[in-house]
C-alpha cells in the first residue's frame, strides 16, 4: 500500500496544475478578445462619427491614437499594480472602465468627449486586461512554453477583430452607432460578476513547478526597473516595439476607410478586415512555431518580410480594387500583426525576471503604445495634408524596416 501510494499522487497530482493552467489560459484569451475587439472596432466607427459631426480624419484618429498610446503610457502602471494587487483588482478595474467608458461615449456631442472616454478611458480598460496583465499571469503557469501560451492570446486579438469588426458595422446600419457603443457598454459591465466570482487566489498562485523554478532563478539575477534600463537590450525592445506599432497602426486606423474610398462597400470592407482576425491566428501559431525549428530571430525577420509584402499588396489595391489583391493583403499583413508580440514578450520576461518583472515588462511595453498613438495619429495627418495614402503607405513601410533592425544589430537579439 505504501509502495502504491507515492505512485497514485504522481498520477494525479499533475493534473490539477495542467487543468488550472488551462482555465487561466482561457480566461486571458476572452478577456483579450473583449478588450481588442472593443478598441479596434473604433475603425469601424471611423466614418460614420466622422460624418455625424463632420470632423476631418485626423480629428477622429485622434481617439484611437490616444486609445494606443494610453494603453501603452499606463503599462508600467498595471504591471505595478498587478504585483502589488493581483489579477482581481486589475481586471475588474478594467472591465469597469471600458464599460462605463461607452455607455457615457454614446452621448458624446464634442471631439474631447470621445477622447477622455474612447480614447483616454477604453485605452486604460484594455492596458488592465491585456497582454500585460495576462503575459505575467501566463508566466506563472507555463514557465517555458510561455511563448506557445502567448501566441494564443496574441490570436485573440485577430479573433476579436475578426468578431467585433463586422458585428460593429451591422450593429451600427441597424441601430446606429450611439445605441452600439450603449450594448457595448452593457455587456462589459455585465461580464464583471462572473469576473469577480471566480478563483483568483488559485489563479494567481501559480504552477508550483514554475514557481520554484523562477523562485531559483530570481536569486541569481533579480532586476530592478533602473537595472534592466541600463541594459541595452531594454532599449532594443523598447524600440521594437515602438517602430512596429508605428507601422501598423498608421494603416490599421485607416484600413477599413482605405478600402470603402478604393470602391469596396463599407461591410466588405469591414468583414475583409475582420477575417485578418482568422489570419492573425494562423499567422501567429506559424510564427511561434518557426521559432521553435529554425530559432528567434529568423522567425522574426520572416515575419517582417511578409508584413512588407503586405503593404505592397494594400498600396496596388487603390489601382486594382479586387478580391484577389484584398485576400492577398488580409493574408499577408493581417497574419503578421502582433506575430512577433509573443516572442518578445517571452524574450522580456525570461531576460528580465525577478520579483519586479511586472513593472519593467510594462515599461518596455510603452514603445508599442507610443508607437501605436504616434503611428494611428500621424497616419491621420499625413491623409489630410496629402489627400492621398501613398505618403501613408511609405511612412508605414520605413518603420517596419525601423522595427527589425535590432534583430539584425543587438547581440542579445541575434542569438
């Protein structure tokens, strides 16, 4: 009996800490669906806001810059206060913020109103239950396949796009966009009492495997914030962050308005773009699985040629608006958004562990939301000076070859 005993609880014992893992994992993908879906839907809301009022296309893009650039400025403050506090605390501020933030959006009558609620407050919702919060409880569970764990969280944000795009425009041709962003409202706030109920002080223990691990690990190296900012690796994500979300933003705010001004309907437009959510989850499981076959770096740069592909493929669609070169632009940029976010993230976290990895992960993560704010606005300025996307387009590819470079010059990240 005693012989059988110790055999029994290594069958059973390992089980549990899978299933947890498992759980947790599902609910950071909804919570990443909901808080993607809900911010990048304000594409769809581009035009018809831009219309009601009749505000130029830098005044309207103004909102979702500063919807990215809060979500970027505030990461420091939640990888804190997710140390301090738990994953409780921070997701419920969040989903309170993003519902309250549309129900009082619906009755906006002037361009500050939309920033302080769309952009300022639904920035700030999605920073507290997005890839910040949900990288460090991820990391508590996966330990060394945090990459493939992020990689999944990383495709709900194609899957609440490829959700929220093409339900936005039916919900706003139907009821109109005011009374959308109100069920918006509704049902962020309703998913608070499930939130709240579940078990947070098991999810937020952690895999007893993995935590021992980082607990041995941290004793050898325990970053600070300032410690970490004088490693030149620090500023080497940093930047990455920074030139790619540039890249992208400066066209994803614009896509959906892109491809109606190149002759395609308003819901081909937004449902083409929204199946770039389909595409973002193949893209970002190939890329994580290239990373495991031929290493990092390659995987990377390869990500990035396709992304160049991409936008060559959007700027011949202004001259041959077909399905054919549509497809091939949903495919090729649409797949590679956010492919490289799990592999840099997996990168910053394992680098920079300790106690006070919340903190310093959330400070590299600023670049992606400067980055995203300054490419979303800027792109917006450069379509009103220009009247034209072809200057867009440019400045978009420029800082795509700005983002891959560390991988080409940083030893850290060339190994």
């Amino acid at each position: 009996m005693d012989q059988n005993t110790p055999r029994d609880e290594t069958l059973v014992a390992p089980r549990k800490p899978v299933r947890v893992a498992l759980n947790v994992l599902a609910l950071c993908f909804v919570l990443s669906v909901i808080g993607r879906g809900l911010s990048d839907s304000f594409t769809v809301f581009l035009k018809p806001i831009s219309e009601n009022f009749g505000w130029d296309r830098a005044q309207v893009v103004s909102v979702y810059s500063l919807t990215w650039l809060a979500s970027g400025l505030t990461a420091p403050f939640v990888g804190r206060l997710f140390d301090r506090s738990g994953p409780r605390i921070v997701y419920a501020l969040g989903l309170v913020l993003l519902g309250g933030a549309f129900l009082i959006a619906a009755h906006a009558q002037a361009l500050w109103q939309f920033q302080l609620t769309v952009g300022l407050c639904v920035g700030l919702g999605t920073a507290l239950i997005g890839n910040v919060p949900n990288s460090i409880l991820l990391s508590r569970w996966f330990g060394p396949r945090l990459p493939t764990a992020m990689a999944v969280i990383y495709c709900a944000a194609g899957t609440g796009v490829l959700v929220m795009l093409p339900m936005s425009q039916v919900l706003i041709d139907r009821f109109g966009w005011r009374n959308t962003y109100l069920a918006f409202g509704a049902v962020a706030l309703c998913l608070l009492l499930p939130l709240l109920l579940m078990p947070w002080r098991l999810f937020a223990t952690g895999s007893p495997h993995v935590v021992k691990k980082k607990d041995t690990a941290a004793v050898e190296t325990d970053w600070t914030l300032l410690s970490a900012m004088r490693h030149h690796t620090f500023w080497a994500l940093f930047s990455t962050f920074f030139f790619t979300a540039v890249a992208m933003y400066a066209l994803t705010a614009q896509i959906v308005a892109y491809l109606i001004d190149a002759g395609f309907s308003p819901l081909t437009a937004a449902t083409a773009w929204g199946f770039s959510g389909i595409a973002t989850v193949i893209g970002m499981l190939g890329v994580t699985t290239l990373d495991g076959i031929i290493g990092r770096r390659p995987s990377v740069l390869f990500s990035y040629g396709v992304s160049i592909v991409g936008i060559i493929l959007l700027w011949l669609l202004q001259w041959h608006p077909n399905y054919w070169l549509l497809t091939g632009f949903v495919v090729c940029f649409g797949s590679m958004i956010g492919s490289r976010g799990p592999l840099i993230t997996a990168t910053a976290l394992k680098l920079f562990r300790g106690e006070r990895v919340g903190t310093i992960y959330g400070t590299i993560a600023i670049g992606s939301g400067l980055g995203s704010g300054l490419g979303s606005w800027s792109g917006g300025l450069i379509h009103d000076h220009t009247h034209s996307y072809n200057p867009l387009i440019a400045f978009a590819l420029v800082n795509v070859v700005l983002g891959l470079i560390p991988f080409l010059v940083v030893p850290a990240l060339r190994r």
